[in-house]
C-alpha cells in the first residue's frame, strides 16, 4: 500500500462515523509513519502486516486526537499506540523464520515440496518503506542493519515484550523510563527484560550493533555488477567467480535451501534451469542490495535479497510470492526492457 492509499485507508475508516480527517493532525500523524513501519516491521517480521498495523496505529491515534494532552510527546504516543497493536497481533501467533531456521540444508536431489502459508515466513520490506531518507549516518548504519533479514529472525526468539524493549532501547536508542513509561511497566522490568533479549541475541550469534558494512562502495559495486552479468548470462562459471564458498540459496515459500557454491550451481544447472535469461531489476530491501528478477518470458518470479562479504556473495534469498511482493517494491507484473533497467543497484 502506498502513503496515499494508507493515507485514503485513514479516510475511510473515519469518513462514515466522524468525517474524514483532514488538516494538520493527520499531517502530524503521516510524518511518524515510515519509523512506525519499520518499527512494526521489526516486530512482526512482515511488511504487509507491519502496514495494517500502522494503518491501525493511524486510526486509533485520529479516533483519540483530540483527548491527546500532549503530556507526552506525540511520536512517543504514537508508538505506545503501535506496540500495543503489535502486541496484540503476536498474541497466539508462531514465530516467523527464515528456512534456515527450520531445518538443516536440503540435497539438490531433495523434493522442493509445498510451499508453506505467508504466516511461515519473515518477509522482505523495501528499505524506502521503513528507513527514512536522511539523517545521522551512524543512526542510519544501525537502522539499516536492525531490518537484515538475519536479524529480524533473531528477534522473532525473543517474546514479544521482550522484543520491544529491544528494538525500543537499542536500535531506536530510548532510555529505560521512556520504555517503562510506554510499557506501563516499572525501570527495573524493562532492564530486566532486556538482559534477557541480550542473551537470546547473543545464543543466536546476530545483533545489529555488529560491525555494520558502509554504503556500497566502488569494489562491491563492481561484485553487483559482475553478479548481474553472470546470472543474467546464466554463466556457471562467472557464477563461481562471484558466489562464496560456503553461500546460501534460499526460497520462501518453500523449506528446502541449500548450503555451498557447489549445491547452489548444481541446483541452477538442474531444477533451476528456467531462470535461464532472466532480468534482474535493482531494488533495496532489508538494507540490502536486492532485485527484482523476470524470467525469459517477461513474468516476475522473484525478489533477490543479496548479502556480500569478502568480496563475494554469500546469501541468494530469493521470495517468490511476486504477486504482492512486486507492488510493494513498485515493479511491474511484467518486465518492460527499456522501461525497466536490469543496471546494477545503487
């Protein structure tokens, strides 16, 4: 949903009962909601439903504006509102994961299966949904690693107040009465809470104050490129020169993934001959490079998350539920050549 839309969704909702809400609140309101996107997002591990929890916040908080006293600030408001959505959308729900998280690496003679429902699995976000577009470089660089796709996975360990009080003291740097205050809890649960996501953290091996990479620079803009070509090319062996050894390949919906250069170029070789003469699209998702990838025929079959290091590519994460996945990253149901560039993303 675009901000116009989930600006119209307020709208909506409101226009029946109260008339529609119009004016400097609602301006108020829409200039927390990238934050509060990425906020849920990190909570729920889904974009679709981090943005009908936002819609909801943006509701619940016009419904309730003018008793708003300002005794607090309104983005502080405004999260209490957003947690307390989350909160309640977690209650009775399983964990989202990664397919890594469920199972050991499949074979490339393993069946690939059935694919199993949304709610399995953490989803990509566009980075322009839920990172905003200036600010603290250094903000910025945590901001960016605290949506990975590696570390929304660490956070669904965590119970859901837990993950709060997280997200709230260390990506988003709140001090501990700020998040008791917004918890209706006291300094030291808040504490207390978040030694024990710290730990939780810590047993998986991913936090998002980890050493974070810098923006892009020329060399792996170069290993874009070089990705690119190969795969565009469907070159095994440019393929090779470009991929870690020990990288992975993944395909939500479905459990099976795989472990290795190896198993990855056979799996290409084999049942995954028919990404022969796709295009890739640049696009940004979970602070990474992505694309959006076009099979020979021109219909979309998935979106490539991309992790680098070392100077090669180390995670293929490829999400094919294109129907809703390609909107929400702006792309066509159909690749375009000239209108939409297969150039390398910036």
């Amino acid at each position: 949903m675009s901000e116009a839309a989930a600006g119209d969704g307020v709208a909506a909702a409101e226009g029946a009962g109260r008339g529609a809400p119009q004016g400097e609140p609602v301006d108020r309101l829409e200039a927390h909601r990238t934050e509060l996107t990425g906020y849920c997002y990190r909570m729920l591990g889904s974009a679709f439903e981090a943005e009908d929890a936002v819609q909801e916040t943006m509701v619940r908080a016009w419904r309730s504006y003018d008793r708003f006293e300002g005794r607090a600030s309104l983005r502080s408001w405004l999260y209490r509102i957003a947690t307390n959505v989350c909160l309640d959308l977690l209650k009775g729900s399983r964990r989202r994961a990664r397919p890594m998280d469920l199972a050991s690496p499949s074979s490339v003679d393993s069946p690939i299966g059935t694919g199993l429902p949304e709610t399995t699995w953490i989803g990509p976000v566009p980075d322009q949904r839920v990172l905003a577009s200036a600010g603290d470089p250094a903000e910025t660089a945590v901001a960016r690693e605290s949506i990975r796709l590696a570390f929304i996975s660490a956070l669904q360990r965590l119970a859901p107040r837990q993950r709060a009080v997280l997200i709230l003291r260390e990506v988003l740097s709140w001090s501990a009465s700020e998040v008791a205050e917004l918890l209706g809890s006291s300094v030291a649960s808040v504490n207390s809470a978040l030694q024990r996501a710290r730990a939780t953290l810590a047993a998986s091996g991913d936090h998002a104050a980890d050493a974070a990479p810098p923006p892009l620079d020329d060399a792996q803009q170069a290993l874009l490129r070089r990705y690119v070509d190969a795969f565009e090319r469907f070159d095994m062996d440019a393929l090779t020169a470009v991929l870690h050894e020990d990288s992975t390949l993944s395909m939500p919906p479905y459990a099976l993934w795989l472990h290795g250069r190896a198993d990855i170029l056979k799996w290409l070789r084999g049942p995954g001959e028919g990404c022969a003469g796709s295009h890739l699209v640049p696009v940004r998702a979970n602070g990474r490079p992505a694309f959006g990838q076009y099979r020979a025929d021109g219909l979309p079959w998935a979106i490539q998350v991309i992790e680098t290091a070392g100077g090669r590519v180390t995670a293929l994460q490829s999400f094919l539920d294109t129907e809703r996945l390609f909107p929400l990253f702006g792309l066509p149901l159909r690749y375009g050549g000239d209108g939409v560039s297969s150039a390398s993303a910036s």
